[in-house]
C-alpha cells in the first residue's frame, strides 16, 4: 500500500479518515493492476451462451480497464427478441463489457444532531459502492449478409451472435483477443519463449557458417558455359586425340592405379599414383602426431577425432513430458548395424606439379589410394563416392573423397544388436559437430543397458543402421531417472540433412516423450524388423542434441617433425578427416627457422633438400565448426626423387591381326626439356625381349603450360600382334621433377 492512514489509541476516528483508508488501498491495487498486469482494455470470464431462441447469457467474470477491475457475480440473462432482425434479414449483434461504480446496498444510518443532548437522526446511506461488469449490445445493421458491429474501444467484445427473424442462428462466438493473460499461463510461456531464444541464438550465430559454406560451394560449380564447353569437346574428343577411324586397337591409362603397369618386370623401377612419377627411394613415413601429447588447444575424442578445444551448447530440445513410451511394449528384433569410419584428405605437395585433379577427374573408374592407418595402397571405384577439390594450388592440393557426407564404407565394421528399438530422427539445420545427447527416463527397468547410436535415414526418412556414424552403450548402472547426458564421440553432423537418435535395450525402461508431433522436422519410429520401420506419429522422444562450439577461430598446434636421410624435397599427406564447408585445415613446415604452407605457390620450399623438417597443423574455424582429423590415422611421407625411371606397362594385344604402326601420346606436367629427358619405346617379341626405338617423337607445349608428347613407331618390315611400351624419364636435379599424368596408344589397321 503506497499510503498509510495512522490511528492512536482512544483517538476519534473521523469519516474522513476512513474514506481515505479505503482510497489508499484502491489506488494501491489499481496502480498494481495497470502497471504490473492489464492496462489496456481486457476481460476474464463472461462466457455468452445460448439459453433459447431468443435468450442468451453472460457468465461471471471481471472487466479491466486503466487498471481497475470491476466485477458480475452473477449471471446475467439477455433477452434478444427485441433485436430480431425482419423478414429475410440476419444481424449481427456485438455482446459487450464496461464498468461502472454503482450502489450495491443501502441502509439507515444514525447521525448526531445535538452535541449536548446526544440526539440524533436516521438517514437510509449508501453503504457498499461496486465497481460492477455492465453489459450492452452493440447491433449491426440488417442485411442478408450482415456484418458486425464497430465496437467502442472502451468496451471489451465479449462475443458475436447472429439472429434472424426466429432468434439465435448459431452459437454465440466468443471473442478471444480481449482474454487478460494469466501471470502463471505468461510465465510460463515466457519461459518456453526464453528456451527458444537461447536455441535459435545457437542456430542464428551459425547460419553465418552456412552461408560462407553455401558461397564456396556455389563459387565451385560449373555454369552453363563450362557444360556447353564440355559438351563441345566431347564432340571432338576422338579428333583431337588424332585416332584413326580404321584403328584397330587403342588404350589410355590415366595411372591412377597399377592395372596397366607390369610391376614385375625386371627393368620396372617407378611410381604410379595419381600420375607417373620418377621412384622415391627410401621413403620416410610416419604418423602424424603431437609434439606435445597433452596439448590444451585441442581435444580428442574417444574415436580419436581431433578439433580445436571446444566448449558445448544445445541447439535442439524437445522437453514435454506428456506420455511414457515404454520400449518393452515394441518387438525385440534383432538388427545389423553397420558403422562407417571418417572420410579421408589427400594432400600432395610436389615441385612444378600440376593438374592432380584433373587426373582424379579422368579415372572414369578405379583409383589408387593410401590407407594412412596401414600404410598400404588399396583401389576404390570412385564412381560410387563422392570427391572434391578444396583448394589447388600450382603444387598442391587438397583432395576429399566421401560416402556420406563426410564418412564412408572403408574399414567400417558390422555388428548384430538385440533388443527393443526406437528411434527419433532430426532434420539438421546447421553442421556441426554432435558431442552428447539427452534423453529423458520416465522409468527404469530391473536391468539392461541402453544402447545410443547416431546414423543417417533413408530417402523414405527412415533410420538406417547400415549408415551409423557413432555408437556407444551404457551401462545399466549409470543410468539415472530424468536426463541423462550421454556423450557420443564427436559427430559431424552436415546441414540439410536428416539423422536418427536410435535406443536399443533389452530392458523395459520408459522414456519421455511428448504427446503430439512437436518436432516438426522429425518422426519418432520403432523398429519391426532388420528392415522395417513404423512411425509413432502421435510423439516424439523427449531429446536434446548437444553441439561443440568453438572459441577459438584460429588454432595452431606443433606437430612431430619429419626426417629423411639424404634431404626431402616433396612431401604427401593422407589424413583421415571430416572438412566441412566454410573452414578450412592445413599443414605448415618450418623452412629456415620461417612457417611456410605446404602447397603455397612456392618452388622454392624445400630448397637445399633438409634432412628435418619441423610440421604444425592449422586451424581456420567457425564459432560453430571446424575441420576434424584423426591423427592416429592420418600419415605424413618425405620422399626425394631418384634421378632415373622406367616404367613397364602390361601387354597390349591386338585382338586380331598384326599392326604396322603404333603411336604412343602421353602428357606430361612439369616438363622442362634443359633438366628432364623423356623417351618411349615398344618392347615386343618373344617374352618382349625386342627394344624398338621411336621412328619420331615430338614435344609440344600446350596452351595450359603442359607437354603433348609423341611417338611413332614403324613395324612395316615386320608387323607385330602385342607390345608393351617402355617409358624412361630423367631428371638432373631431384627438386625439380616431373610426371606423366596420361597415355594414349593405337595401332594403325
């Protein structure tokens, strides 16, 4: 109360001052009303309805206005039959509220007219004054298709009824817009607008990833021209490569694998990988590790993925617990959960080498890989993945090749799991890294571990466990009523992409969920079989996905140095990683006490060939996503090459006949005719003991800077029906080196 009216003992108290009571304590309400609640024009209650044909009836309720409130206590009836629209006419009439002050109660009241004699008379009072609802009707005008009234804006509009000539139409439609707000029902729904905003804060700071992401995917792809250029030379493809229309046999091999390489012949002494390339001998390869293990600026997950160090928060939760789902009430199935591995970076770093990728891009088929892991070469049909380039340079690059956005098949591992199974799926808006889920456990069985798994879905949206990035069981034990933070090993999840949340456990437990389709993006599902699935449509699993962010953008840490006896002049780098969009990863080697990138333009970076090199990892992160590697998977090669080569390629038979001229195309990068010698010769005869010599050869530089080179050879004094052809190079100088990236053969008809 803003003002008190103080009372002494034995003090006469005046009327005055009990007037004033009563008005402190109004005005104290009054200033409550209108400053902390409703200030506006608001009502509560008052429901109208339909008694009769021509009745209707208000409910209790209160009105407010300016703060004060005013009050009906009993129902009130109201006759309509004066309102009835004539004949064919309907009319819509507005029920409305306001509030007077009025004289609920009077009664005799004695008041002194003689001090001295005490006498007195009787007065009839007021002795009780309300504030009290008054009700009204507001009409519109007559017509066949009426329209409602305008209503005063010191009046609240209770509701609208329609009449004709014989009463009430329909219902009466209460009018919702002047509803006062509930405090509990306002706080509440503050607090559920309060989680949302801390939510989307998390999804707007990394629509900025996105969109850098989206630019460099847009800026890579082809536009019309490059199509119409292609589609053009497609056309004039077999002219260009000058083949004959009568040849009887032709081939190409862009070395992207060994198929047409003869590795067993006695004089093979070369390099196939992506290209044709001079041997290296005695390579130093290695691991790449961390020069301090327990470096602070990164962290490692439990499947060894590394990102810069990273703190958390959630950008998805559904909390309404409205329903238990008890997973002992869906089948026990048993399932086969196939789990992928990360994808895997290429990098190579070569002296004046270029157009990698366009020797990736001409396999049509099979290519030749590293498995960091092993150290072993392994074939894969790249028509079934996909590969991108993320950044060329004059010698180096960076080459991804994937499955599922950002893993894939190679070395995955199967496993049969029993048990009941559910699942929530997630469309997921922003990429990012997943480091934990919630769920929500209504009740807990006796027993049985619960088993969490993050895969990616079918087209039909449907979990698919032949598609599971990270899995990880709990233990009966750690398992705790409410939520329970359940940390997965680092994720990536990409943006637009759909992805299930799955439970597996052969334990009755119930979990919360809630009980409509909250998550618009998403379905809950249970498992019927290995195969199929079947929505809970009425729920969804009460979830939270819990992402990494990252404070630090820039992240820099030392990596284990290199050493090769007897120099390194070209270094490759075969990491297992996931590279999304808008960041960016590198390597760095420390040449003369200065940090240079390897794969900088730079010719000159490994000049002087060092014996150790020291190697760092760089970082270009987002708040909300980074480059992941694993190192214990990742492998780092130093190589010098040797000054001479030959390779041997296998046989080439003509499929019928003999052939009085081959000609052999290759194209080389990196050619500089002052330091390198190339040749190519046939061999042929008996166990291809017979050397045949190029009747020509030519060497031509091309508008890109690369090297056509031709041999003919003539057999017309001897025809021949297979050959295999003898490729020499020579280098003077090991740091500068080149390779041939294609070959082409045909023997004349």
């Amino acid at each position: 109360m803003e003002q008190r009216i103080p009372f002494q003992q034995r003090q006469g108290v005046p009327p005055v001052d009990l007037n004033a009571l009563q008005e402190a304590v109004r005005v104290s309400v009054d200033a409550v009303v209108a400053n902390l609640l409703v200030r506006a024009v608001y009502y509560k209650g008052l429901a109208v309805t339909k008694v009769s044909a021509n009745e209707a009836q208000v409910g209790t309720g209160r009105f407010f206005t300016a703060g004060q409130a005013y009050r009906l206590d009993t129902a009130l009836s109201l006759n309509l039959a004066p309102h009835l629209p004539a004949g064919a006419n309907r009319k819509i009439i507005a029920i409305v509220a306001s509030g007077a002050e009025v004289t609920t109660e009077s009664d005799p009241r004695r008041f002194l007219t003689d001090a001295t004699t005490r006498a007195s008379v009787a007065n009839t009072v007021a002795t009780r004054v309300t504030r009290k609802v008054q009700i009204g009707i507001v009409e519109g005008a007559e017509s066949l298709a009426p329209l409602p009234p305008t209503v005063a804006v010191d009046y609240a509009l209770l509701a609208l009824i329609t009449l004709s000539s014989t009463g009430i139409v329909d219902a009466p439609v209460q009018q919702t817009s002047q509803i006062a707000p509930n405090l509990q029902d306002a706080v509440a729904a503050i607090t559920v607008l309060q989680a949302q905003q801390a939510l989307q804060a998390g999804l707007i700071a990394t629509l900025r990833t996105d969109l850098a992401g989206l630019a460099r995917t847009v800026s890579g792809l082809a536009g019309q021209s490059d199509v119409d250029r292609i589609e053009q030379a497609l056309l004039i493809i077999r002219e260009k490569l000058e083949i004959p229309d009568d040849a009887s046999a032709w081939g190409y091999d862009s070395f992207a694998t060994e198929d047409e390489s003869d590795t067993t012949h006695g004089a093979y002494n070369a390099r196939v990988a992506a290209g044709l390339h001079l041997p290296a001998p005695a390579p130093t390869s290695q691991i790449m590790t961390l020069l301090n293990p327990v470096d602070s600026r990164v962290k490692v997950g439990a499947n060894g993925v590394m990102l810069p160090a990273w703190t958390e928060m959630t950008r998805l939760e559904v909390a309404s617990e409205k329903q238990k789902l008890a997973l002992a009430t869906y089948p026990v199935v048993t399932r086969t959960q196939t789990k992928q591995t990360q994808s895997i970076a290429f990098k190579w770093w070569k002296t004046r080498h270029g157009g990698l990728a366009d020797t990736i891009a001409k396999t049509q088929g099979m290519v030749r890989l590293l498995d960091p892991a092993t150290d072993t070469w392994f074939e894969i049909d790249i028509r079934r993945y996909r590969w991108r380039k993320l950044k060329n340079t004059q010698w180096g690059l960076w080459i991804t090749i994937e499955d599922f956005d950002g893993y894939w098949d190679h070395g995955e591992t199967t496993t049969s799991v029993s048990g009941a199974t559910i699942a929530q799926t997630v469309l997921n808006a922003q990429a990012g890294w997943l480091t934990a889920v919630g769920i929500n456990i209504a009740e807990l069985a006796t027993s049985g571990d619960l088993r969490v798994s993050l895969s990616g879905c079918r087209e039909d949206g449907t979990p698919d466990l032949t598609r599971t990035l990270e899995t990880v069981t709990v233990a009966y034990a750690a398992l705790t009523l409410g939520w329970n933070r359940i940390v997965l090993p680092p994720a990536h999840l990409a943006r637009g992409v759909r992805y299930a949340v799955v439970l597996q456990s052969a334990g009755a437990h119930k979990v919360w969920a809630s009980d409509v389709n909250e998550l618009t993006n998403g379905t809950a599902f249970t498992a019927t079989d290995d195969v199929y699935w079947s929505g809970i449509l009425a729920a969804d699993l009460n979830l939270r996905l819990v992402f990494a962010t990252f404070p630090q953008q820039l992240t820099i840490v030392e990596l284990t140095s290199i050493a090769r006896a007897g120099g390194i002049d070209a270094m490759d780098f075969t990491a297992t990683a996931i590279w999304p969009d808008a960041v960016d990863f590198d390597v760095q080697a420390q040449i003369a006490g200065v940090w240079r990138s390897i794969g900088a333009e730079d010719a000159a970076l490994f000049a002087g060939s060092p014996n150790l090199v020291p190697l760092r990892m760089l970082w270009n992160a987002t708040k909300d996503d980074a480059v992941g590697i694993v190192l214990a998977k990742s492998r780092v090669t130093a190589t010098k090459a040797a000054l001479f080569g030959v390779h041997i390629s296998t046989a080439r038979t003509l499929a019928a006949g003999t052939t009085p001229a081959v000609t052999v195309r290759q194209v080389l990068d990196g050619y500089d005719d002052a330091q390198h010698g190339h040749a190519v010769k046939l061999l042929h005869g008996a166990g291809y003991g017979t050397t045949k010599t190029a009747a020509a050869q030519s060497f031509t530089t091309r508008s890109d800077g690369r090297i056509d080179y031709v041999a003919s050879f003539d057999f017309s004094a001897g025809e021949i029906a297979s050959y295999k052809i003898r490729t020499e190079m020579t280098i003077s100088d090991p740091a500068v080196e080149y390779r041939v990236a294609e070959r082409w053969d045909h023997a004349a008809a």
